[in-house]
C-alpha cells in the first residue's frame, strides 16, 4: 500500500554542477520550517557521496555495482538504479529530476505516478555538448544519449502525470500544456548570506560570476569581446568563481581575468561582496532558448548583488523592479553596450543601501525555496483531482 508521501529523485551519475549538487541541501533546509512538507523526502542518486540527513539521502549508487555493470545501466535501465536505492512503493507520487532517458524510464512512468522536472531542450543542449565536447568516449555517449531522446523522451513525458519546467518557451516545446507547470528556481534564504556588492568607484569595474564548468552559454567570452570595444579609461576586472582552469578565456589585454577556482563560505562571500555587478549567463541562444530560470540568479537575489543578464529570467515574472537591479542586454552574439553597462553600475551605487536592502526582501518574499514548491504540491494535489 502506497502512503501519502512524496520522492523527489535526483539522479546524477556524471559529474553534475555544483549548484545542481547543493540545490537540495537548500531545498530541505528551507521545507524543514514548514509542516506542509513533512511528507517529502528527496534523494541524490550520485557517484561520490553518501549521506543520510533524515529527508535528504545521499546514495553514492556507482558503488553498488561493477563498472561495466554501472555503465549498462546507466545507458539501458536507469529504472533499476532507483528501484535498487529507493523503496518507490512507498511514495505515492514521485518528482523526477529529468536526467536522461531509456525505455526503462518509460516504464518507471507507467508504473509510478511521476512528474517530471526539466530544465532545457534536451536535444539541443546535447547537441551543443557535442560541438565542443572533445574525448571521444565523451561524444559517442552524447550520441547514445540523443538516439535513446529520439527513441523514448516523448513516450516518457506521455506516461508522465504531470511536468515542471522553468519557461514558457520550454513549455511550448514539449507540448503538454494542460500539465505543465512553469516555475522558478528557489533558494534558502537563511543560509545565504548578504554580501551586497562595492559600489562603482569609477576607476575599476568588477564583474564576477559562479559557474561550474566553462559551458558556452554562459557568454563569458562575449562579455570579453566587448570590453575589447571599449575605448575609455576604466580598468575592468573579470572575477571566475568555479572549476575553470587558468587562462581558458582569452582577454586580449581588453582586460584583468582572475581565476579563484572553487570557493564556498567566507571564500566565497569575501570574493562576491568585492563585485560591482554579478555575471549571469549571456549567451543562452547557444541552448536555443530565449528564457528560462538560473540557480545564479536567485542566489543574486538573496545576496543582494545586481547582475548582467542575456536573457528573459521568470523570475521577472515574480518582481516588480527587476529591472531595477538587473541589467539587460540583448540574447545574441552583440557587443555588449559598455557604455550603459557603466551607467547602470553608477545608478545602483547611488542608492547602494536600498539595493541591497530591496533586493533581499524581494528573495525572501518571493524566492525561498517553501514559497516556489507550494507551487509544486499545489499541481500536484490538482493533478490528483483531475483522475
């Protein structure tokens, strides 16, 4: 008999991004607080750690079994990765983080009541992998893994009960809009510190950003290619907080790159709050996608940094300033107007306190992690009344 409770499943077995990896320690941290998800235990099916937190498990599944085995699996049956780590029968329903898919994650929705979680065009984002992707075994499975998208993914989202995404655009592109909930990303708050940023003192520009690997949609190196526009006399400094090696982008002298490698903590806050503007990704057009929801920017929220922004962000959806606090520039590969980017620094270093101040609240009103998966429980309470 399945109980009234809730499996929220990451499935994980490639290195993943370090947001992705800590999303939910945040998530967890901001439910604890509230008895409406008392029923929910989320589980981080991974390859390096274990770990059991009571609602937050995770389960290092890679040494389960043998390295041929695990590669088997992983390719052709994703279904017995969970079912050997997670009790399903005692859930009745499940949220799927979407991680890939074979025929067994068609049945896994067949036989389970499963909404699934997606973030991107799968197939697109595959594709742009493979384009700069360079080990050979690295591309022979992205290839495996847009035969095997070919072959089950719309099956898989049939079967689905319900969907969440983080865009309209998204939406649209899996085309079941009568169970498709779009909602942001969160963040726990309480957990994050405010570190604001350094107001503009017009004789050097920081910018800095948090990524986990050196993907090409986060529209670095066009930020690069713009200051190499720019003629005038402020000294701009590129802060990479992240696992990106020395000297992978190239300045041309335009201006000062420093690589901090990964950082957490004090490390981390002390790097941030040195910023005049955070970076959030400027060149998502690379993924064919106009919009979507960052883990990058409600952490600038919660801290209370304003950012450089190349495409439509949801959360948009849920301020009513955003533009106040965030500077937007077109999604494609333009020069970035270096000019209004300067201005736009100066505008919120005048009313520094208030930014700050404005911008926290607007994380805790609208952002935590509780607030935005109401809306999760919500669809699937409705998702309930509609069998």
């Amino acid at each position: 008999m399945k109980k009234n409770k809730i499996a929220y499943i990451y499935l994980l077995y490639t290195k993943s991004s370090i947001g992705v990896f800590k999303k939910p320690i945040q998530q967890i941290n901001s439910f604890r607080n509230n008895s409406k998800f008392k029923n929910l235990d989320i589980y981080v099916l991974n390859i390096s750690k274990d770990e059991d937190n009571n609602e937050l498990k995770y389960i290092n599944v890679k040494k389960s079994y043998s390295q041929s085995v695990f590669i088997f699996l992983v390719l052709f049956n994703k279904l017995k990765l969970i079912e050997d780590h997670i009790e399903l029968n005692n859930y009745s329903d499940v949220i799927f983080r979407y991680s890939g898919v074979d025929r067994s994650v068609v049945k896994f929705a067949e036989k389970n009541r499963v909404f699934v979680e997606i973030h991107s065009k799968i197939e697109d984002e595959i594709f742009l992998k493979l384009s700069y992707k360079r080990k050979f075994l690295k591309k022979v499975f992205l290839i495996f893994k847009i035969i095997m998208h070919k072959l089950y993914f719309r099956k898989f989202l049939q079967n689905c009960v319900g969907i969440f995404c983080n865009s309209n655009q998204l939406k649209k592109y899996l085309g079941h809009s009568n169970k498709t909930l779009v909602v942001s990303n969160g963040i726990d708050n309480q957990n994050v510190n405010i570190t604001g940023f350094m107001p503009f003192d017009e004789r050097i520009l920081k910018l800095g950003t948090v990524i986990s690997r050196a993907d090409d949609w986060h529209g670095i190196q066009r930020l690069i290619d713009s200051f190499a526009s720019y003629n005038g006399k402020i000294n701009i400094e590129i802060h990479i907080i992240g696992n990106v090696k020395e000297n992978y982008y190239h300045s041309n002298n335009s201006c000062s790159i420093f690589y901090h490698g990964v950082l957490i903590g004090e490390e981390l806050d002390g790097i941030l709050s040195k910023l005049n503007i955070g970076v959030a990704p400027l060149a998502l057009y690379k993924k064919r996608l106009s919009e979507t929801s960052a883990l990058k920017t409600v952490e600038y929220f919660s801290r209370g940094l304003p950012f450089i922004i190349g495409y439509k962000d949801i959360i948009s959806n849920y301020i009513i300033d955003y533009k106040k606090y965030v500077y937007e520039v077109p999604n494609d590969s333009s020069l970035i107007d270096i000019d209004g980017l300067l201005e736009f620094c100066r505008s919120v270093s005048i009313i520094h306190d208030k930014v700050v101040s404005e911008m926290r609240n607007c994380s805790e009103e609208k952002l935590e992690w509780d607030i935005i998966f109401d809306k999760y429980i919500a669809h699937i309470i409705n998702s309930e009344k509609k069998l």
